[in-house]
C-alpha cells in the first residue's frame, strides 16, 4: 500500500497575512491575544494595559469619533455644491442640467 503524503512546505517565518482577521465590534478596537505577531503593535493585545495598547485603543476611539462626524456633516451638507460645481433650480430642464453641467437632483 501507499502511503498518501502531504507536500512539505518549508516557511521560514510567521506573517501577519497568515492569520484570520479580527472582527471588529461597536464597543473598542479589534484585540487580538498576546501570541499574535501584530500584539502591542499593529493591534492592541486582549486585556493588556500597556502604554502600546492604550493608545492603540485611543487612536481608534479618536478615528471612529470622526468617521460618525464626517458621516454626520456628510448627511447634512453633503448635497451642497462645493466650489467649481454648479446647483440650478428644481424648475430646470434636463437639457440646461447637461450643458451646464450640473448636480443631479437630491
């Protein structure tokens, strides 16, 4: 009989790309456990009260404040023409919209 065998794959280190990707949750930053390689780093590690991971856990905290302002400013004055773009009444046609170039509708 033979034997079935698995080809031999030699690697000569871990890589970040190896691993699965943290899931993010709606309470804090992605932690990962102490083990993986971006620990401390790149990620901040499970429990971990050091200088590193607490301000990893700010930085987040700091970037998800301005992602919910940006959608917010997004949401209110995201319609309005920003300079160079040109805003034509409701009354306009379709005709006058495309030779001036103007924005669609809200």
């Amino acid at each position: 009989m033979s034997k079935t065998t698995r080809p031999s794959s030699k690697r000569t280190g871990r890589k970040t790309s190896e691993h699965k990707e943290p899931k993010v949750s709606q309470d804090g930053p992605p932690e990962v456990s102490r083990k993986h390689p971006d620990a401390h780093h790149g990620a901040p590690a499970k429990g971990c009260p050091c200088v590193c991971c607490w301000a990893l856990r700010a930085m987040w905290k700091r970037d998800e404040r301005d992602r919910q302002v940006a959608a917010a400013w997004e949401q209110v004055h995201g319609h309005e023409p920003v300079e160079m773009q040109v805003c034509v009444a409701a009354n306009a046609s379709q005709a006058f919209r495309e030779v001036m170039g103007a924005l669609p509708i809200w």
